[in-house]
C-alpha cells in the first residue's frame, strides 16, 4: 500500500534534503500511522500533530491505499 508523507519542521531532516520533507512509503496493508512514522526513523513520542485526510490521528490510525500523512512536531523560538 502507499502512502504520501509530509513531514514539517525539524521532522523533515529525516528524509533526505532533496525530498523537501515529502516522500511516498510502501507500506503493508492496514498500517498505522506509528508504523508509516517509524518506517522513517520517527518515533510517536517526537510528533505533536498528525493528520489523514483532513482528520486528526493517533498512532494507531489505520492508513489507507493512496492517503496522505502530514505530520508536525512542536517547536520553539520566538
């Protein structure tokens, strides 16, 4: 199954530069989005925000065939 990902923030330095924080995963079916996360080296723990279309996730949301994954992370500066 694949799943488009975006990562935001600092959780884009965990794909390599030229994917802009964006990259399609293939995945076994009925993955969760902890699962999709940790196939990049993320762990749930680092994440503040998850969304699958236009919705709010947890970590053991089931991902779809073709659906998109954008995920943030908190940050700090001001």
């Amino acid at each position: 199954m694949r799943v488009f990902l975006r990562l935001y923030g600092p959780l884009r330095d965990k794909l390599p530069r030229e994917n802009r924080g964006r990259k399609w995963l293939e995945l076994d079916e009925g993955a969760t989005v902890a699962e999709a996360l940790a196939s990049v080296g993320i762990s749930w723990e680092d994440v503040l925000w998850a969304i699958n279309e236009e919705h709010n996730s947890e970590s053991e949301t089931r991902l779809n065939e073709n659906e998109e994954l954008s995920v943030f992370t908190p940050v700090a500066g001001g």
